[in-house]
C-alpha cells in the first residue's frame, strides 16, 4: 500500500503481482533525479504502448513522449529495485532503472 498526496491508501496491481509500498511517501527526492537526469533515454515496445494506452486510455499515438512529458511534472518518483515508478496525477509509470524502457502504467485507484 502506498499515500497517494495524502487522499488516502492506493494499491496498484501489475501482472498479477500486487505491489506495496508500505509506509513510502511519493515525495520528489534526490533519488528521482537519476531518472530526470536521463529523460531524453526513456522509451517503449509497440507492446508497451498498446499496454499504457489501453490501462490509462490514452488517445496519443506517441506514448513515451506522453511518458516524459507526465515523467517532468511528476508528483513523485522513487526507485525500488530495478525499477522507477512515477507518480502523477491519477496514475503511476513503470519505468525500467537500466534501459530507460517503460514497462507499464496503470491508473491509481484511491481506497477512502
């Protein structure tokens, strides 16, 4: 479970697994600059815009450039693992650490 700007616990379902962030605040921190610093890096697969456009019902055909852009105005970010996850707004991106690859997003679904 996670705070989402204080509104409440949200959890997120990604492939079955439900992942937890117990007791992490998003806040913007020094960690997320990392991936800030390489935003010009961050990408997708074909399959990876299908799966972001059809969670977060995007109309944009140019997905990471959405990514980014949502990556640049984030309410938080942290690193946990190999992965980058970007909170923003109503929905949270999954960012591979290593290769910049946007695995997933999914909207957040706030718990009252």
């Amino acid at each position: 479970m996670f705070r989402v700007g204080g509104f409440g616990e949200a959890s997120l379902r990604d492939s079955g697994k439900l992942l937890k962030f117990a007791k992490t605040d998003f806040k913007r921190a020094k960690s997320g600059s990392g991936l800030i610093d390489n935003i010009e890096k961050i990408h997708t697969t074909k399959m990876g815009v299908e799966r972001i456009k059809r969670n977060l019902e995007l109309q944009t055909d140019d997905v990471a450039a959405w990514c980014k852009q949502t990556v640049s105005r984030a309410n938080g970010i942290i690193r946990k693992g190999k992965n980058w996850y970007v909170s923003s707004g109503d929905c949270v991106i999954t960012i591979n650490a290593h290769s910049y690859t946007i695995i997933t997003a999914h909207k957040i679904k706030i718990k009252k």
